[in-house]
C-alpha cells in the first residue's frame, strides 16, 4: 500500500475531527464516559484492527484511551489508517466518548 502524500492526509483529516497528525501518524485521544464504555471502545476497534489486518499503538487510562496511527511499512500514512481512524470514531461516537482536540504526542 502506498504512503498518502502531505495533501492527501491534510485533506482526509477534515473529514476525521479529534485526529491530528504528528510526524508519519496520526495521533486521537477520545474520553468516554465510564471505564467499560472505554473498553468497549477499545474492544470494538480491535475486531475491526483485527479484520484489516492493521493494528493501533493504544494508550487507556482509566476513561482516556489514545490512539496513534501509521503503517509502518509503508513508511507513513496508508489509507488503512484513515478508514481505521473512522471506524474507531464511529465506535467512540456510538459509546459517547468525547474528541480531546489536542492530543500531546508521544516524546521523542
């Protein structure tokens, strides 16, 4: 799978509010409102991970869970990561977890 171009990402990322990139990912934060709606959370995106074959970095603590995407061997962004990024914000809207709009990203 290709690498999206700078354009590409800036562009689909209109359309993925809460995702913002950082470096070669795309990073979310999505509060819930309750520890097991977070893990619902979690577990929902997982099978959908699972049958893309394309699997997140997750963060959890307590109802915060952080999500960082990237294809790795692609060497940047892929469209698996936006279509994962919508899906898990499908999953974080049906459970009422809230978009933190800014997500710090990972130290270096």
């Amino acid at each position: 799978m290709r690498a999206l171009t700078d354009e590409e990402v800036r562009r689909q990322l209109g359309d993925l509010p809460g995702w913002r990139r950082v470096g070669d990912a795309i990073v979310a934060r999505f509060t819930a409102p309750s520890f097991v709606a977070a893990i619902d959370l979690v577990r929902g995106a997982a099978d959908d991970a699972e049958q893309m074959n394309h699997h997140p970095d997750i963060d959890i603590r307590w109802r915060s869970t952080r999500w960082l995407l990237t294809t790795h061997d692609a060497g940047g962004l892929t469209q698996l990561d936006i279509e994962l990024a919508h899906r898990i914000s499908e999953h974080a809207r049906r459970l009422g977890a809230v978009a933190d709009l800014d997500p710090q990203p990972e130290p270096t």
